[in-house]
C-alpha cells in the first residue's frame, strides 16, 4: 500500500485552498470585526517531513474575537458530511475553545464569527464545501455589510508506527524519504502508516536504499549491509611475478598476459611487481585507484628488459 502524502508547502496548499472554497466561507472583505482559530493541541512533526495528529485529532479549536460575536464551526473531514459545532455567544479578546469531532484523513475548519446571531445549522450534513457556503450565503443575506467573517483552519489526523533500522556500519546515516532522521541502530517511533523510502550511508561505504511497509501500531525493520566502496586494480605480465600491494602480498601474476585483479578502497597505492627470474628488474609504481573504475598495469619482457607501465 502507497500512502498519500501532502506535499505541497504551507503556502501553496493555503494558496490551493484559497481557490476553491466558496466566498461565503472565505475571510470578508470589509468585514467589521476579526477572527481568529487555533488548535489547541500540538501536532506531531514526523520523520517523513508530515505534521500529524494522532487520532482521534486535536480536541479543541481555540477561537479569539476582537469584538463581541457569536460563533459557529463547520468542520468537513475527507469523505465526510459537514458538522456544525454552535458556541454562541463570546467575549471580545477571549480565547473560547470549540470541541472538535474525532476525525481521520483531512479536515478543513471553517469558523463564522458574527456580529448579529448567525444560524448556520442548515450546513449540517452538508455533502460539499460548494453547498455549505450555499447554506452559509443564505444564513447571513440579511445580515448588514461587514457584519460577518471566516477563520479556516486545516489539520491531518494519521495512523503510526514504529521503524527500526540497523546497519553494519554503527554510525550510517539513516534518511528517511529524504530527512535526516539520526544514525544507526536507531529506533523511529511515530512514522506515518504505509510505504516509506530508507537510505542508510557512511563514509567510504555503499549506500543502501529501500522501500519499506509501516504497519499500524507494528514495527517495519530494515537491515542494510554496507560494502565498502572499491576500484579494481588489475596486473598483467608476459613472465610469472609476484605482486605487492604498499608493501603486502597481493597474489602471483601466473605470466601469458592472465591478469591478477584485486579490489582495493580509492586512492593512491604503491605496487611492487617482482618478476620470479630474480635476474630481471623489479618495477616499482604509485598508482590511483579510482571508485568502481579498473586501472590497469601491463608488464611486459622486451629485448631481455622487464618494464610495467600504466595505459
């Protein structure tokens, strides 16, 4: 299962949902009196980049007038019809909180904070923003100009569970659909339910990046094994030599051009290849191993003189 996700920034989504409620249920031009609506509860800030509330979301909605008004919330949750939540009458200046109904999914809160008494309860049940900002339109036809407005205020109720992620390197870095989320072993409480993208990295070492399933209340573990990152340097030679590697023994060159390959960590390395017949020279390099890449060493017997180079 692929989770949706809400990845639109604050002010595009603002901007989005500007757009398409109906001007009923947008904050008035002209209006004589301001509102304002906060949840009361903190959201959490996940390790994917969402802010969620745990279900069944935040408990309350705290709403300030800067005068006198009489206030009403309808509250539309993703697939849901609209509920209206009635306050009534409130004091200039005083944060009064408004219930919320449990929801899941996404939720959009409008509130109409009224200078007159405002019936909006025919939006209850309402199937769509269009025909509750019908219902709201004629509530408030006879009202004066000015005499009404509209806070909105949109929040996600998610589903969480647990992610457990172990490396071979103690350490690696651990992202989590792109974020940051510490260093591993590490255990990730409160990740969104569903498909999610890990990286785990470390210096000098393969990443490791797979898509792993949440289950709700559970735990998902992933287990990345990290190699080391090499180059390949390979040694030919037309006679049998012996091959170090800054100073180790690396193998035999058998001779008649079968090469010897040795997977060795980037950088600079010193080769030594000692022909078996002790009368000819030994060939000293310094050779750079480059990550994923084969640098070769040809060595070759001409005219009673033995010579390694680098194509």
């Amino acid at each position: 299962m692929t989770r949706f996700r809400w990845i639109w920034g604050v002010a595009a989504l603002t901007a989005a949902l500007v757009a398409c409620v109906p001007a009923p249920l947008r904050a008035q031009t002209g209006a004589l009196l301001r509102v304002e609506a906060q949840l009361s509860d903190t959201a959490i800030s996940t390790v994917t980049g969402e802010t969620l509330y745990r279900p069944p979301g935040p408990g309350a909605l705290l709403v300030t007038t800067d005068r006198p008004a009489y206030v009403s919330s309808l509250v539309l949750t993703s697939g849901q019809p609209v509920q209206v939540v009635s306050v009534g009458a409130v004091a200039a200046g005083t944060a009064v909180p408004v219930r919320l109904p449990p929801s899941s999914g996404f939720t959009q809160v409008y509130t109409v904070a009224s200078l007159q008494p405002l019936d909006v309860s025919t939006a209850q049940g309402a199937r769509s923003l269009d025909e509750a900002g019908r219902d709201v339109q004629v509530a408030a036809q006879n009202l004066p100009a000015g005499a009404y407005t509209v806070a909105t205020t949109t929040y996600t109720v998610g589903r969480f569970g647990t992610l457990r992620v172990v490396a071979s390197e103690p350490g690696a870095e651990v992202r989590v659909e792109g974020h940051l989320a510490g260093y591993a072993p590490l255990t990730i409480p409160d990740v969104p339910v569903g498909s999610v993208a890990v990286t785990v990295t470390a210096p000098g070492l393969s990443s490791r990046s797979q898509r792993v399933n949440v289950p709700e209340n559970g735990v998902a573990e992933v287990r990345a094994v990290l190699v080391p990152i090499t180059g390949t340097l390979s040694v030919a030679s037309d006679i049998p030599a012996q091959v170090l590697i800054d100073g180790s023994s690396a193998g035999q060159v058998p001779g008649r051009g079968k090469p010897l390959r040795v997977a060795l960590r980037p950088g600079t390395v010193g080769v030594n290849v000692l022909p078996l017949d002790r009368a000819l020279k030994p060939q000293n390099l310094l050779v750079r191993i480059t990550a994923t890449q084969v640098t070769t060493i040809r060595c070759a017997l001409d005219a009673g003189v033995y010579g390694c180079r680098t194509p």
